[in-house]
C-alpha cells in the first residue's frame, strides 16, 4: 500500500485549498460556464539499461495537476495549476474571445487549433499540439473564419514565440456525406502545404490521412566521423535544414457491442534512418568491446547515443495498433507501438483499464513495456506502471 509522505500530504492540502479559488468563479454574473477537474497519478518506473544517461531510474512518482475552465459570452480562460519538482506551476492553455456576425468569426487570444484526424502523430497540427502532448499551451494568434454551407474558410496568424517563428496559415476545410477534406498552406520564413482526408467507408470503418511538407526544416543527421580507438571524437548528431515530408495513414473499425481496432502508421523525412540506427547500434557494441578510455571519454560517447533516443521524431517509421472493448463501466485497450530502427523493430506494449467510476470520476491504470529486440533495447527504455484518478465537476 502506497502512503503519502508529508510533502506530498502538503501538496494535497494546497491543491484542495485551490479548489474553493476556481469554484468562486461560479459566482459570478449569470451564463458563466465553468469546469474543475483534479488529476493524480502514481507512477512506478524500472529503468533499463544501466550505463546510458537517459534519465529513466528505477524511482515512484506522484503528480497533481488541477485544471479550471471559464466561459462566458465567447470568452474562455483555462487554467493549469500543476505540481512539478520547483514547486506549483500555474499556466494558461488557453484565453482567448471569440466573435461572430452572421458567417463570419474573429478570435483573439491564446487558441489551441487541433486540426488534425491523427491519434499518436499530428503533421497539420501547426497551430494545436503534438498528438501525445499533454500540458500544450496554445500560442497567442488572430483568427478569421468564414462559413459558408458545409465549407470553412480560414486564416490564422501567430506571433514569434520562443521556438516557434511567426507563421500564418490560409486553410480551407469542406465536408461531404462520406468525406472531410481540408487543404492548407502556410508561411513561418519558409513555405510550408498540408492536407488531409477522413473517410467513412463504412458504418464500422474510417480512413483518414493527412500530410505536409515543409521547405527548408530543422532535421537531425547522424555523421559519426572519425572514430579512434574505437571511440567517436565528435558528436555524431547534427542539425541541418532540409526539405521535410510528413504523412500519417489510419483507419478505424468499430463494432456495437463496443469493440475497437485502431492502426496508424507515420513517416517523418526529418527522424534518423534505419542505417542511422544501425549505426548507433554498431557504436554500442564497440564501447561494450572496448577497454576502459581515458576519463569522461566512454560517458561523452553514451551521452551523444542517448540523444538519439531523445529525439521526437525518434524513428523515420513508427506503426500504432491499438484494441479496445467497453463492457459497462469498464474500458480496457492493448496497445502496441513499433519503432523501426534496424532490421528488427522494436514493440512498445501497453495494457490499461478506465473505470467510470460515477458520472464525475474516473481510475485508470496503464502498463507500459518494450521487448527486447531492436537496438532501443540496447537503449534502455523502461517498465512504467501508472495509476491515475480523475475527477470533475
């Protein structure tokens, strides 16, 4: 049985104090609508290999996070108050205002754009998160749409922030009996196309697509150079800028007694080859060969190979099959996610449970595993066992 320290005790209690602050929204002048939901999770990991520094030990977790929504009158204000290792950390999501007149809307503000059909990968999402994203903060923009009939027409503009240029995007998106299409182009220093598709081709079956391309992006290389001893003397990551392709293929099957089959699979020009793995995989096998080097010289070379594994998109081609079935209460999903990185890929299996618990709550726990073929292995990704429960209101 798990017992809160102290520390986490005190965490507890300033996040139910928060609560009655958030709550008081309610208060206010009538046509407020608002939300409050509570996220705790417990997080056992088993690290896997022992000499490279990827971060992952063998350690159990908690996390808190408290998200608040507000809206009134075509303003929305979202908040994020979340328990990290400095401390509590509040953010804004999203605020922003929304506008119409007639077929015609303007938004201003902080404004998440999910406009991708992707479950684990989002190449339109230029102004939303990355499919797997968790706490996105959407970025500050100006948007107008005009509806006519079952089309949209819009265009977005977003200012320079941190990383990210200043881009603008014109998008066009049209809906049929079994088709929604959207077409979009985009302007960040460099012009960038997107497009996708849904298809309904049955009842119980959907296809989607979406893909883009980009002039002039940041890739990563792999450029291992001269090798002395058997050890590399520079590191072998590169950053260049080249043309970037993206494309995500999926399809749905649903069945009424609450089955589920999801399977993608995504491409991305920019992520290392699979001759770039088979080269990190070459490398690691050459330290475990090779006598002790002089000091800091072995843990400069991990440190450059863990970095491979750090990068999103870690792989150029990552297959996701996903089963599901709801009976009552209950929702249970296995999950497998393939990384191909050399001639043997490596599967990422995950297992989980959602209990409605009643209308307001939900308890969740996933378990996450990869096999030990394929050099991410060799890699030391790790064991998780998390255990969630949320609640709102």
């Amino acid at each position: 049985m798990f017992i809160p320290t102290t520390h986490q005790n005190i965490h507890r209690r300033l996040t139910l104090a928060a609560i009655p602050l958030l709550l008081g929204l309610s208060t206010l002048s009538g046509g407020v609508d608002w939300r409050i939901e509570l996220d705790q999770s417990l997080k056992a990991t088993q690290a896997g290999a022992d000499d490279l520094p990827l971060g992952a030990r063998d350690d159990v977790t908690t996390n808190t996070v408290l998200n608040g929504q507000v809206s009134h009158s075509g303003a929305l204000v979202r908040l994020r108050l979340r328990d990290t290792d400095a401390g509590w950390h509040l953010t804004v999501p999203e605020a922003f205002y929304d506008a119409s007149a007639g077929s015609f809307e303007l938004t201003v503000g902080r404004k998440s754009l999910p406009w991708d059909y992707g479950f684990f990968a989002a190449p339109i999402n230029w102004l939303g998160p990355n499919a797997q994203e968790q706490h996105y903060e959407a970025r500050p923009l100006a948007l107008a749409e005009m509806y006519a009939g079952l089309n949209v027409w819009q265009a977005a503009c977003a200012p320079e922030q941190q990383d990210n240029n200043a881009i603008c995007v014109l998008r066009a998106e049209g809906f049929t009996r079994l088709f929604d299409w959207q077409f979009l182009a985009g302007y960040d220093g460099e012009l960038r196309f997107g497009a996708g598709l849904y298809w309904l081709a049955h009842d119980s079956l959907a296809v989607r697509f979406s893909g883009a391309w980009m002039a002039d992006a940041q890739a990563t290389e792999w450029q291992p150079g001269a090798l002395v001893n058997g050890y590399l003397t520079a590191d072998p990551l590169q950053t260049t800028q080249t043309d970037r392709s993206e494309v995500l293929l999926g399809l749905t099957w649903t069945h009424a007694q609450g089955t589920e089959a999801l399977l993608e699979h995504h491409w991305d020009s920019t992520a290392l080859s699979r001759r770039d793995w088979q080269d990190v995989q070459t490398q690691l096998k050459r330290l475990d060969e090779q006598p002790e080097p002089a000091a800091g010289l072995r843990a400069g070379n991990l440190g450059w190979l863990a970095q491979a594994a750090g990068l999103e998109p870690m792989v150029e081609h990552r297959t996701l099959i996903r089963l599901s079935q709801t009976w009552n209460d209950w929702t249970w999903r296995a999950t497998g996610l393939s990384f191909l990185t050399d001639n043997t890929p490596t599967w990422l299996t995950e297992l989980s449970a959602d209990y409605q618990w009643n209308p307001v709550a939900t308890v969740s726990a996933d378990w996450r595993y990869h096999d030990n073929n394929g050099v991410l292995a060799d890699l030391g990704h790790v064991f998780e066992l998390t255990l969630n429960v949320q609640t709102g209101g």
